[in-house]
C-alpha cells in the first residue's frame, strides 16, 4: 500500500458531515487541514489546494494505471474509516464516499482521470469559499 503522506480535504469536508461533530472529528479535521495549509497561514489557497489534490490522486491510484477506480477511492483513508466504524455509521460514510466518486466521474466510465479530479476538486474548492463568505456575511450580518 502506498504511504499516503500527505492528506485529503475536499473529500473529507464533503464527507465529513455524515458525523456528529465532536472534539475527535474536530482534531482529526485540524490535522487534516494543518498538512494541506503548508504555509501556516490558516487559509488554504489553490495552489495548496491542487498540491493536495495532486498527492491525492497518486495517493489513491493504487496501481499507477493513471485512474482511481471506486474502489480505490473507498480505500484510501485518512482517519474517517476507522471513527466510521467505531460511531456505527460505517454504512453512511462509504455510501457519501460513493456519491463523491459518482459526482466527481462526469463522464460516467467509472473511474476519475486526472482532469476530472482537477476541475471536481477546483469546483469544490469555489464552493467551499463562496459557502464560507457567505457564511461570514451572514454573521457579520446578524451582529450588526
Ligand atoms: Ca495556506
Ligand atoms: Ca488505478
Ligand atoms: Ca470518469
């Protein structure tokens, strides 16, 4: 099995609300996101963003064929399994695993090539920051 190094986060956010949010998650999360923000700066950019999604694509590829199977991409983890499993939710967080893979595989063949990991994880990068502007809007909002 590969050494899967460094992490995944737009996979991880995606899935991650399949779980009660708690101080395990919580950590588990924070380290996640603390090996993508290689700068330290607590903002992840593009850039890192992309250099994630590259380590993760190789990451998952488990046989270096150039594409990740559905297969390969519910095996390769970084901690969720396992509080999955230990929460009983086991079930759920492959099912949310399995509807990543399908939405992120536009072209339906079944397997994610390197474009289709590009423009899914760029996508899900601009959602996730208009979602959190509008979230901070929204609070600067209800305070003033
Ligand atoms: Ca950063
Ligand atoms: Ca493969
Ligand atoms: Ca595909």
């Amino acid at each position: 099995m590969k050494n899967i190094g460094l992490t995944c986060v737009a996979l991880c956010l995606l899935t991650a609300p399949a779980f009660a949010l708690d101080r395990e998650l919580e950590e588990l999360n924070r380290t996640v996101f603390q090996s993508v923000d290689l700068n330290r700066n607590g903002v992840l950019s593009l850039r890192e963003v992309d250099l994630f999604r590259q380590d993760v694509m190789i990451s998952q590829d488990y046989d270096d064929d150039g594409v990740v199977t559905a297969e390969e991409h519910l095996e390769w983890d970084m901690g969720w399994n396992h509080l999955a499993e230990t929460r009983g939710v086991a079930d759920l967080y492959r099912q949310a695993r399995q509807r990543v893979f399908d939405a992120w595989d536009t072209n339906h063949d079944g397997v994610l090539d390197k474009e289709e990991q590009t423009l899914s994880q760029s996508r899900d990068f601009y959602t996730a920051l208009i979602t959190a502007t509008c979230l901070s809007i929204s609070r600067h909002l209800n305070r003033t």
